[in-house]
C-alpha cells in the first residue's frame, strides 16, 4: 500500500468548484478537450478543465523531490505532520524549483519551462484529483504561480481515485518517454525500490522504466550501497542525506560495474575496491581519478600518506581481526581481511566527518571546523596518492596499447567477413576497391612485422606466424 496524505481542509469547496466546471463543460456541447491517461490499467479519457492556481495543492506524495525533502529536516518535519498547511506546501513550492544537485540554486530545467510558459502559454494540461491534488503538473503549477497566471489547465481524475491511484498514475506520466522534465538520479532509484518494496517482478520493474533487467539490479545495488553509508556516516546525531549523492551517477554506476567484475576473481579485493572508491566518491573526487582506485590503491599509496589520526583508526579497526600465525614462527601477519577492515574504516571516518561538515548550519562551530579540517587532510592525502597511481596507470596503458589495437583489428576484419557474406548474397560487392583495400592491407601488415621483429627479443607462436607470413622482403 501507499502512503495516504488524506484530503486538503478545502476539499469539499475544490470539490463543488470542480463538479460546477465539468457540468459547465458537458453542457456546453461542442468538442471537448480531454487527456488520455492510464487509469487501473487501462487507457481512459478525462475532462479537461480550467481551474484556478489557489484551488489546487501540491501533492506530498511527489517523487520528483523525494529524495531532497531532507534538505531542511525541520521543514520536512513540518511536511509530514501537515501535507497541506502553508509550512510544508511552501516548502514544496521550494524543493521544485530548486537544482537537486544544488538546493541553493534555482534548477536551470525550471527556468527553461518558466520561459516556455511565458512564451507559449500551457501546451498540455497537468491531471487533478477531485481534492485539487496535484498529480501531475506540479512544477508547471509553481511555474505558473511564480509568473502570476490566475488559472491552468488540467484533466480532472474520476471520483474514486485512490492514493494509490494518484502514486501509480504518476509514476506512469512520468516514464512517458515525452516528459519535458525526468526524475533526478535518487529520485529515479527511490521510485524503483518503492515498485521493488510492492512486489513487482524486477522484469515488470524493468520494462516499466523502459531499461535492462541487469540496470535495475544496478540501481538496486546501488540504493542498498548509498543507504548503507548513510547509516556508516551516523555522527551524534548528524548524518548524509540521499541528496547528497545526487551528482555521483555515472561514479556509482562505474563502481558497481568494477566490483562485479572485481567480484568474480577476489571478494577481499572487490571490497577493498568498493571502500576505496566509496571514500572517494564521499570526497568528490572526479570520475577520472575514481577509476585510477585499483584494491591496491590503499596499500600502495594511500596509507603512508594519510594523517596520523586516520592511520591510528584504521590500526585499531583491523586489531585482532583477519590475523594468521605463520607455522613455527610464532608471528602474526596481516591478511586481506584486516586490510579491508581498515578500508572500511578509513571510509567510515571519511563518511563522518563528511555529515557534520555538510550540516554546517546547524552543526557548533568547532565540530564544524574540525570535521573541515579531517576532510581536507584526507582529500590532501588522496591527492598526493593519486598523483603516482595515474603515473603508473598511463604506464600500464602505454604497454597495453600495442595488443589493445591488435584485437580491435580483429574485430574489424570479424565484421568485414560478416559484410563481404552480406554482399556477396545481395551482389553489391565492390571487386575493385576490396582488392585496393587488400593490398594496403599487406603493405601495414609488412610495417607491423618489421617493427615486430625489432621490438620482440623471444618470439612466441603469434610473433612466429606474423614473420613467417611476410617474407623480409615485404617488411
């Protein structure tokens, strides 16, 4: 079941004022303007109406902003207790025209439609309850308000709407590939774990949100994965929010690609990855310099570079944990599993200092400031360790470079097979240009064999059949 907001105090006026328009509407004759919307199920059309803006109320229940409520605790809290009282409808008015990576900036997407109303008027209507909610059109709606325009447009949803009704006929506007503005990064990952949290198939999930069965398993992952540290970033009562990973998509889809394949080799070294590159993302380091996160990026060059404080808690994390003793020595040494306690907890001190510097406003001045100084020496340690990981990372790619174009030759010729069947089925062939494109084929097939016997010192079978292939005097 769904969330029930209840019923706006005005909406028995809304109501009357609603049933007065739609029998004005009928009775006038003449065509009519309706909306074709999926109602339980099934495609159904309904009157569309001219209403004005102060009947209607945004609906709490959006999840266009869900994620973003926690922005202002105090004010959602007010939103909870009371969906329709000017506190909370003020601050949904806010959340909608606010940037979800950026609460403190106008959205530049709401400017856009502001303009688009401006100048264009209201091409398409928004969709009410008979209660005046909202269900779609609400950032039209403050659009519209913001520019002063007396009334909108919208088509008015039959009597025995359900809030259930008004969560599913939301969610299914919105992934009308047409809609002018899509759900943030969280927003859309929320409204697949709600689905998820009904008990929806995931490949019902999946097709409704128009992506594969293996991206909604990502976005899944990925929810648990932000929710998870969110509980890590627990710091006396402060903490990171959803929203605060709004910016990070393409970094958390990266990371969940990595450790799956990380995964399938070594779980202790897919969890190293995993805490390494969480703590960077935390930090806000780019998406280049995320990936330069290999496991062994800590161990390498992270730790001797951190602050005292920081190696002290991760000593302390991995004490008396992941400890073998080698047989007739009598020592201890360090195993895979203490070393990804310390990852983790060189993330959780990260993650914690991260909640009370984000919550500087409410945070005492000194918390604030020494949560400010712990994250600048760790991002400082970063950087520095970044520095010689990207060395190294150029370093490999130059000696992988050579083979890396051999094998995307190979699939350019598999493709050029594929083609010359193609075309030798439908006679299009072209005889002449293929045998031009045959003989310079050999010519950069002899340069590569001659630069290959100057730069292989042992050949291998490969190198063997290449020199073999072309005579020296074709090199």
């Amino acid at each position: 079941m769904s969330e029930d907001y209840g019923q706006p105090p005005d909406a028995e006026n809304t109501r009357r004022v609603v049933k007065q328009l739609l029998d004005e509407v009928r009775d006038a004759g003449g065509v009519q303007e309706t909306l074709t919307i999926e109602w339980r199920g099934q495609p159904t059309y309904v009157q569309v109406v001219k209403l004005p803006v102060t009947t209607v109320s945004y609906n709490p229940g959006t999840r266009r902003i869900r994620a973003q409520r926690s922005y202002d605790p105090e004010r959602d809290r007010a939103l909870r207790e009371d969906p329709w009282g000017p506190i909370g409808q003020d601050y949904l008015d806010f959340l909608l025209k606010a940037s979800p990576e950026n609460l403190a900036e106008k959205d530049p997407r709401f400017e856009e439609l502001k303009e688009s109303l401006r100048d264009f008027k209201q091409n398409s209507p928004g969709l009410i309850t008979r209660d005046g909610v909202v269900v779609d059109g609400n950032t039209r709606l403050a659009a519209l308000r913001e520019l002063g325009v007396s009334h909108l447009r919208v088509g008015v949803l039959p009597e025995s709407c359900t809030w259930d009704d008004v969560h599913a006929i939301e969610l299914s506007l919105q992934l009308r590939k047409q809609h002018r503005r899509e759900y943030s990064y969280i927003n859309r990952l929320l409204a697949i774990d709600e689905q998820r949290k009904l008990g929806r198939p995931a490949e019902v999930i999946a097709r409704e949100f128009r992506i594969r069965k293996e991206t909604y398993q990502q976005d899944v992952w990925t929810l648990a994965t932000l929710n998870e540290l969110i509980e890590r970033s627990e710091n006396a009562g402060f903490r990171l929010r959803l929203m605060d990973f709004e910016d990070q998509q393409e970094k958390l889809r990266e990371l969940h690609r990595r450790y799956v394949k990380e995964s399938a080799v070594s779980q202790d070294a897919a969890d190293m990855m995993k805490e390494t590159r969480l703590a960077a993302i935390a930090l806000k380091f780019s998406k280049t310099d995320v990936r330069l996160i290999e496991p062994d990026f800590g161990a390498r060059y992270l730790e001797s570079r951190l602050p005292a404080w920081a190696s002290e808690a991760m000593r302390n994390a991995a004490r008396g944990t992941g400890s073998a003793t080698i047989p007739g020595l009598n020592r201890s040494i360090r195993t895979t599993n203490a070393a990804v306690a310390e990852a983790r907890s060189l993330t959780d001190a990260i993650l914690k200092a991260r909640s009370v510097e984000v919550a500087a406003d409410s945070a005492p001045p000194a918390r604030t400031a020494e949560a400010t100084k712990q994250v600048a020496e760790i991002r400082a340690a970063f950087d520095d360790a970044l520095e010689p990981a990207g060395k190294d990372a150029r370093v490999r790619k130059r000696k992988q470079a050579a083979q890396d174009r051999i094998k995307d030759a190979c699939q350019d010729i598999e493709q050029c097979i594929t083609d010359l069947v193609m075309a030798r089925a439908s006679r299009s062939i072209d005889e002449e240009a293929f045998d031009e494109a045959i003989l310079h084929f050999r010519a950069v097939l002899g340069k590569l064999a001659a630069e290959t016997a100057r730069s292989i010192r042992v050949p291998g079978d490969g190198v063997s059949w290449l020199l073999s292939a072309v005579p020296p005097e074709s090199r």
